[in-house]
C-alpha cells in the first residue's frame, strides 16, 4: 500500500490520446489593422491546417476556431461548429472570414490562429 500510494508499481502505463484539433497561429512583425494581410495570414494556416488533417488521416471537420490577440495582448476566441462535417479548406476560409470581422475594430491585431476541430 505504502508504494501504490506513491505511484510505484509494476503495471505498464497505457497511454489513449486522440488528436482533437489542428491549428496554427501566427504573430505579425508588425500590429496591424489591414484586413487583407490578416485574411490571408488566416487562409494560409487554413491551407496548412488542412494539409495537416489530411496527412494525419481525418478526412473531415466540424468545428472552426479563431484566435485574435489585440496590440494591448487582450486576447478573444471565437468558434462556429458546422451543421455537418466539412471536407475542404474553403469552407473553413469563409466561417474564418465571418467570424473574423467580428473582431475588426480600431485596435491593431498583433496575433491571429485558426483551429479546426471535432476531426474524423
């Protein structure tokens, strides 16, 4: 009892871990307000993220995450789940970009990341 209670025995440690989310985030050089710059920083972990998916053998998604950090390093998050599971980068690049203008106001952005989830 004495060593159970410490975590020593001889029982092999038997590890279950399932990928839940893909993503990637990205900081600026330099904080910004251009929505252009910010939107294809945010296609392009998309495009990555969904590289990712497909390599590691999901073929779909459900849920779409983003990820601001503002130039005050106040940090939001926003996600969308789809209706059904989605199999293309595009449809991610338009949940992002709605829930992206979201968070357009007058401060600068200094960090985005895109996450997709609920993977299959």
């Amino acid at each position: 009892m004495y060593n159970s209670s410490r975590g020593i025995d001889e029982v092999p440690v038997i590890e279950e871990w399932t990928q839940k989310s893909i993503g990637r985030q990205y900081t600026f050089e330099k904080d910004t307000t251009d929505k252009n710059l910010i939107l294809k920083s945010m296609n392009e972990m998309i495009d990555e993220s969904f590289e990712q998916l497909k390599e590691q053998g999901f073929k779909t998604y459900r849920t779409v995450t983003i990820k601001v950090r503002y130039e005050d390093f106040s940090t939001f998050t926003k996600a969308h789940t789809l209706i059904a599971n989605a199999d293309s980068a595009e449809q991610a690049k338009n949940v992002s970009k709605d829930l992206l203008h979201k968070f357009f106001n007058k401060k600068k952005i200094r960090l985005v990341g895109i996450s997709l989830g609920k993977l299959k």
